[in-house]
C-alpha cells in the first residue's frame, strides 16, 4: 500500500491514511480518543474514497493496544446543551451511515463509548484476542448517543444489549465474537493484517455488486420483510443490468478469472 500524504495532514495528524490495490486503511493515531478533528479527519476521508473509484473498501484501524478509547471527558463536561446540539458527532455518525463502500474495524485493546460505536458503524468487525467493547456512558451519567444502542440491538438482540448498556461492562473479543459482534478473532499482531487482507478479498469482487449488496443487507435491520424483499429484488436487477453480471457469468463457463470494470 501507499501512504498519501495530505495537505490537511501532517505526521502528528490524527489518521495515517494509505491506499492500494482498491483498499482505503485509516490508521488511527494519537490521540486515543474521538476528538472533532479525529472525526472529521475519518469521515472526511471515508468521503473521498467513497466518491473515488480507486477505493473500494476501506479499513479502519488502530493501534495495537487501543482501538480508541470515546471521547474527552472533560470536553464534554464542559459543553453545554446548545453546544451538544450543534456538536460534530451530530454530522459525524450519519456520514458514516450514509456510505456506499463496506467499511472494516480492525479493533485491538480497547473500544469504548464512541470507539466501540465506530466500530459498528463498520460493517464487518476484525479484532484481536486483547479487544474489548464497551458502553460505558452511563457511569458519566449519560447514554450512548453515536448508535451504540441501536446497533447492539439490532445485532445483538434486547437482553445483551441491555447487559452492556445499563452496566457499561467490557465484552471480551471472545464474547464478542459468540455474540456475532466481531467477524473473526486473532492475535494482535495480525489484526490489522488480517482486516487488510479481507479487504483486499472484498476489493476483488465486482465493485457495483458489492455495494448493492451492501444495502440490501442493512436495509434488512430496519426494513420489514415484505418490503426488504422487494428491495432485494430491485438490487438484484440493478446488478443484473450490469456489464460485471456478463463478464461473471462468461469467466465462470470460460473457467478463467473474471476482469471486473465497474459497470
């Protein structure tokens, strides 16, 4: 992969950011913590790649012993109401929402409040053996307010989610993963180049194809199943209208490796 350096950028910068062979990764530097400027420095990458047709997957990763940690106490402590409700995070968390491209969490150590929420904004979760995830804004005296409740919920189901809310306890890696939280568990030091090589698998797959499938399956969490399936079945189409759905379906009988072109 190839480091980009950009102008908004510099060494001391929040994210690390390289790009090759279809893969975005965002490395997350110091702080440890998700600051305005770490949001806008994420999101406003995952934007460009997203609108970019060299990227077609992007990793997020941190640092070997913390994902990231939430966000900075004593900033919020001393926020006001106006201010949380023009805050950053406000514009941050439906930006992340709001992409095409699958998105890849490589967590090791720890994933707390707004860390924990990054990574299921994600859309498929790696972690390390040492990862933990948690929820701890209600010993701060408030809630999760980045999608934590809503995300566990839909993939965890009421009583975990409750379980990891109301208590603010840290799920193991190996919880997580017998929960269906995390994708895969290795050790910490293959984390990242484990995400990386998932990533590089999914960048080989048709990139139209990719994103539809994307949508139908997030559309599944919030969408009844009558109208899910008629969703499907419009994506479904749309992928068949596609040069790619030819080349596949040709290389396949062809016994050859298909040339992917995006359209």
């Amino acid at each position: 992969m190839t480091e980009l350096a950009r102008a908004s950028d510099n060494t001391a910068g929040p994210i690390r950011v390289e790009v090759g062979d279809g893969v975005g990764a965002i490395h997350l530097e110091a702080p440890n913590i998700l600051t305005p400027d770490m949001m806008e420095h994420v999101a406003g990458t995952l934007d460009e790649f997203d609108r970019g047709g060299d990227v077609r997957v992007a990793v997020v990763a941190g640092r070997v012993d913390v994902f990231l940690i939430g966000s900075d106490v004593r900033a919020m402590r001393e926020r006001t109401f106006a201010e949380t409700l023009d805050h950053p995070s406000a514009r941050f968390w439906p930006r992340l929402a709001a992409l095409g491209l699958p998105v890849i969490a490589a967590v090791s150590g720890n994933a707390l409040g707004g860390g924990c929420e990054l990574a299921l904004a994600c859309d498929l979760i790696v972690a390390s053996d040492t990862a933990r995830f948690a929820q701890p804004e209600i010993r701060l005296g408030i809630m999760p307010g980045g999608g934590g409740t809503q995300r566990l919920a839909h993939v965890l189901g009421k009583a975990r989610t409750m379980d990891m809310v109301l208590t603010g306890r840290r799920v193991t890696a190996a919880e997580a993963l017998s929960w269906g939280l995390v994708n895969r568990v290795v050790p910490p030091a293959e984390c990242v180049a484990e995400a990386l090589r998932l990533a590089a698998e999914l960048a080989a797959a048709p990139p139209i194809a990719l994103r539809l499938a994307k949508r139908a399956v997030l559309a599944a969490g919030d969408t009844p199943l009558t109208a899910g399936l008629s969703l499907e079945r419009r994506l479904y189409e749309l992928a068949m209208a596609t040069d790619d759905r030819v080349e596949g379906m040709t290389a396949l009988l062809e016994h050859r490796d298909p040339i992917w072109r995006g359209r």
